[in-house]
C-alpha cells in the first residue's frame, strides 16, 4: 500500500513541476489526445519508470530548498503554502488574511524560488530526455494516466516492480 500512495504522490508532483515546464516549454500550443493504456508501449512504460525514480531526488531537493529559503525568511511552512495558495486562487485569497509584511516576504522570496524552480526543471527535462523520451510525451503520459485507469494501473504496477528489484 505504501508503494502505491508513493507512485501516486510521485506522479501528482512530477505533474505539478513537469507542467510548468511543459507550459513554459511549449507556449499555447494545444495539448495532443491523451494517450491510453493501448497507446503506451512497454519500452515507453519502462523509460517513464525510469524517468520517475530519477526525477524524484531532483524534487526531493527543490523541496528541501524551497523549505530552508522560506524558514530562513521566518515564514513557517504551513504559513507560506496558505500564502501562495490565497496569492495564485482570488477565491482562496478571501478566506486568507495577508498582512502587509507577509505579502512583502513572500515578494521578496518569490526570485528566489522561481530560480530554484527553474533549475530543477532545467534538470528533470534532462532525465526525462536522456531516459529516451521527450517532454512532450512525458507529460502526455503522465496526463493520460489521470484521465485512464488502465494506464495508471500499468504505471503503479510497473513503479512497484521497479522499486522491488531494487529492494
């Protein structure tokens, strides 16, 4: 089970970074049909696996950073997730009270982030590129998987061999 709630949350925050990677990468243009679990070949199944396991250390990172730059700001964690959250979502911004000085800390680290986002992005297209994929299909992929539950099935079976044999 734990196998299970780790490929998941793997795949929701690849999501997450890769899109923005993707949308910066790719501009407007429109987003192809979603693959299905009949569109994905083995070798393409395998080179994502493997794409995951190398993009998580590289999240792992973005994360830890981005947790001692806020904390460094005195800002607690929890405090800035709110933040972000009631800065990017107008509704979510009525229900969080934003002091002056917050917003402030939070404009003044916002940089910062973006760089440390940037590069670990810059680094996970790269995985992704040297496992034998494009960014394209990568996200396709990782979208399709959403959208199919054949296809998701697939990728968490697949994640859990993969983390089995290296057990």
């Amino acid at each position: 089970m734990k196998i299970l709630k780790t490929a998941s949350l793997l795949l929701i925050g690849a999501t997450f970074v890769i899109s923005s990677a993707f949308a910066q990468g790719m501009g407007q243009q429109q987003m192809p049909d979603l693959p299905t679990s009949d569109d994905v070949t083995a070798e393409e199944l395998d080179n994502f696996i493997a794409t995951i396991s190398d993009i998580e250390p590289i999240q792992v990172q973005l994360q830890s950073d981005v947790q001692q730059l806020v904390q460094k700001n005195d800002i607690s964690i929890e405090r800035f997730q709110q933040l972000m959250m009631a800065m990017q979502n107008p509704q979510a911004a009525q229900q969080v009270e934003m002091t002056d000085e917050e917003r402030q800390q939070i404009q003044s680290i916002q940089p910062e982030i973006s760089d440390l986002q940037m590069k670990a992005q810059e680094q996970m297209v790269e995985k992704i590129e040297n496992n034998g994929m494009n960014i394209q299909r990568y996200q396709a992929i990782m979208m399709g998987a959403q959208q199919d539950q054949e296809l998701m099935t697939r990728l968490q079976t697949a994640l859990q061999d993969s983390t089995d044999t290296e057990g």
